[in-house]
C-alpha cells in the first residue's frame, strides 16, 4: 500500500536516526540514481548555461536530433511537457537557429522539426560528455551488463500507453 503525504498539522517530531527504508525502500539505489543524474546532466549543464539554455533544451535538442522531422505533437509526447512550456523553449532554440521547423507536406498546420548543422553540433557536445561518462563505467562491468542496464532503465520508465 502506497503512503499518503503527511497531514500538515500532524506532529514535528524531530528523527535524529538515519531513514533507511526499513527493509522495503532501496535507499541505495535511490541515491545511486540521485548522483548519477546530478553528475550525468553537470556536464551538458555547463555547457547550456553558456548559451542561457537549460535542460529543456538539451532534451528537445536531443530528441530532435534523434529523430529529425518529428512533429511538435510527438516532441509534446515523448517529452510530457505542456504546450506552453515547449513553445518557450522551441521559440528560443529556433531563434537561435538550433531547430528549424517545416510545415507538413498533407497538413500546412503541422509542424515538423529538424535540426540545424549547428543543433546538430550542439547535441553531439552535450552527448559526448555523458557518453564518456557511461563508456568509464561500463569499463568496470562485464560484456552482458549494459543488457541488463538497459532491461533496469527500460524497466523504471512508465509503461507506454498505446
């Protein structure tokens, strides 16, 4: 059973004890992946900042340089973002001649993106980084091990609902 968020006026008794999950939180893993992830995006992060970009961008750069004429509607759902928010970040990147966008060949109000020669560069720079980072670890592992990280990452993401 799932634990309910704490009323707000139930008491403020102070824990000087270390939370440890009591056997059925993996505390571990939990911060295993807390540092990963500060340390995987530190490096993208300095990056961006230089630009005045941040990690909304580096995921619509990524995402569109992956898959280059995707559609606005399907960046909006790979993403689980509001419209409101991508347009923002978009707006600033198609500015800044990162992303271009093209109308749809059947549906003039459609929108597909592409990435420019220099959103392209920027992305492999954002992704050097990090792929470094995964090729140092994976160095201290066995041949079937990313397998198996890739089954466990595949296994936290939500299930697609299709």
């Amino acid at each position: 059973m799932a634990r309910q968020m704490p009323d707000k006026d139930g008491k403020n008794e102070l824990h000087e004890d270390a939370m440890t999950g009591d056997g059925r939180i993996d505390m571990e893993i939990i911060e295993g992946l807390f540092f990963a992830y500060r340390d995987f995006v530190s490096d993208p992060d300095a990056i961006l900042e230089k630009s005045g970009f941040g990690r909304a961008h580096h995921r619509v750069v990524h995402f569109v340089n992956r898959e280059p004429g995707m559609t606005v509607a399907d960046l909006l759902d790979t993403l689980k973002i509001t419209k409101q928010s991508l347009a923002r970040v978009l707006k600033q990147l198609v500015d800044s001649g990162y992303i271009h966008q093209v109308a749809g060949a059947e549906d003039r109000r459609q929108r597909k993106l592409y990435p420019t020669r220099t959103g392209r560069e920027l992305a492999l720079a954002l992704a050097e980084p990090q792929s470094r980072r995964i090729a140092r670890a994976f160095e201290k592992m066995g041949p079937d091990d990313r397998r198996t990280v890739i089954r466990f990452l595949a296994g936290m993401q939500n299930a697609k609902s299709d």
